[in-house]
C-alpha cells in the first residue's frame, strides 16, 4: 500500500473510533508499528488527529477534519486514472449528473474528451473545472455548499434534482460494504445521492481501494443500486485490502458490473 492510502486508511479507522492505538492500526494495516507512529506525527502535523499514549484521538470529525483542501492531493495520479475511466463509460451527447468529491474532479477534467455533454454539477470544485470548456453544457445545482467540502446540498438540491433526468450519474461514495452497501459520512450528502440515484438511467460509483469495506454513518443505497463500479487494482489484493476481494465479490454477485483502473 502506497503511503498516501496507507494516510488516507489510518485517518479513516481514526475518525471511526472514539481511539485507536497503534497496535490496533498496525495489525489492521499491516505495516510496523514504527511506521504507523509516523504516519500519526504526519497526520498530527496537518491538524487531523492528536497523539495520545499508545495511540490517536481525531481532532475533529470525518465530516470536519478531512475536507476536500486535505484530500485533495491523496492518491492523485490514482483517482486520475479512476476518472479517464468512468470518463470513458460516458457516452458523447449524454446528460451526465456528476457528484462531489476529489475523484470527480479528475472525472470532470476527463469528460472533457467526451464532448458534447450536458453535465450537471455536485460541487463548486467540477464546476471551475468545466466551465467554458468547449462541448460542455454546464449545469450547476443549487444548493447550500457544505463547509470544507463545497459539495451542494439541501432542500434546493433535493428540489433541483427531483425537477431534472439524466441518462448517467457518477456517483462518488464515502463507503461500500458487502453488507451495508453504498454509504455515506454525511447525511446532507447521503440524502442528495439518494435523490440522484432516482433520477439517472445509469449510475456508475468510483472510488479508490481504500473505501471498500468501509461503512459510513449513513447508508446511501443496497449494493445493487448502481449498475458500475469503477475501482483501483489494488482492491483485488488481500494483503494490502483485506477487505477488497470480499466487497468486489459482493459488488458482482448483486449484478454491478466493475472495473480496475
């Protein structure tokens, strides 16, 4: 596991506990628990979680602690792959509805290549991305932008969405769970995917190896909502992802078709 995931994992099983400590963090990684203390002195650094003996304490919550600022250079060439490929899956002339999150940043600057489209936006973050770009039908959809992550969510959302059709929504997701399904950290957020999931034809999921397995507070949908799921290979390796092959069996086994970028 590279050391960008291996942060973006240890911050994740930080923020899901009230504590955790270092042996914890060691056995669920796999790495030594002198390389978890400086992941933790790396995360202490950037304000995402405080040292404690033994272990760590996150500074603020999962929905406050790791905004988009924080995230958005985790794994970048990764979720760049992950967004030339669910760019790919779009069909030119589609009326495409694209989530919040870093990932989706690197799908919008790939939709790009898929000209003409429509797409309707999730967050302020695509919609500097796309705007004015050659082919691009661009829709921003109201709402309040939500502190830290400028995803837009609320009742005018909701109202905008339910009012609007698309033929593909690419949906980006906090967890998924072989049992749980898709979920979410948020629950302004889970609501506005729960919206968009009824409004699209299509709904293709992204998200790197390090959601899966993953259950966030707030279940977004049965695994079987979505129709793609678009990944990175090293969810099919147990060593690193021990929860990967599990979750992508279960992904097949509900009829969504995936894919390794």
């Amino acid at each position: 596991m590279g050391v960008a995931n291996r942060l973006d994992l240890t911050l994740r099983l930080v923020q899901g506990s009230d504590r955790v400590s270092v042996s914890e963090l060691s056995h669920r990684l796999g790495v030594s628990e002198m390389t978890v203390r400086r992941d933790l002195d790396a995360l202490e650094l950037q304000g995402l979680v405080r040292r404690v003996h033994g272990g760590a304490v996150a500074t603020r919550s999962r929905e406050e602690g790791a905004g988009f600022a924080a995230r958005e250079l985790w794994q970048a060439a990764t979720k760049d792959r992950l967004g030339a490929a669910v760019a790919a899956m779009v069909e030119p002339g589609s009326r495409v509805l694209l989530d919040a999150g870093t990932t989706t940043v690197h799908v919008a600057k790939h939709l790009v290549e898929r000209a003409p489209l429509t797409v309707a936006v999730l967050s302020l973050q695509a919609a500097v991305c796309l705007a004015d770009r050659p082919g691009i039908e661009l829709l921003v959809v109201g709402g309040r932008s939500r502190s830290a992550e400028q995803s837009l969510v609320g009742p005018l959302a909701l109202r905008t969405l339910e009012a609007l059709a698309f033929d593909c929504f690419v949906l980006s997701i906090g967890g998924v769970h072989a049992e749980y399904g898709w979920s979410e950290f948020s629950l302004d957020d889970a609501a506005v995917k729960q919206a968009a999931l009824a409004q699209a034809a299509r709904t293709i999921a992204v998200a790197d190896a390090t959601k899966l397995g993953v259950r966030a507070f707030s279940q977004v949908a049965a695994l079987g909502a979505v129709d793609a799921f678009v990944t990175d290979a090293a969810a099919q390796d147990a060593a690193t992802h021990p929860n990967g092959p599990l979750t992508l069996t279960a992904l097949r086994d509900a009829g969504v078709s995936t894919a390794l970028a």
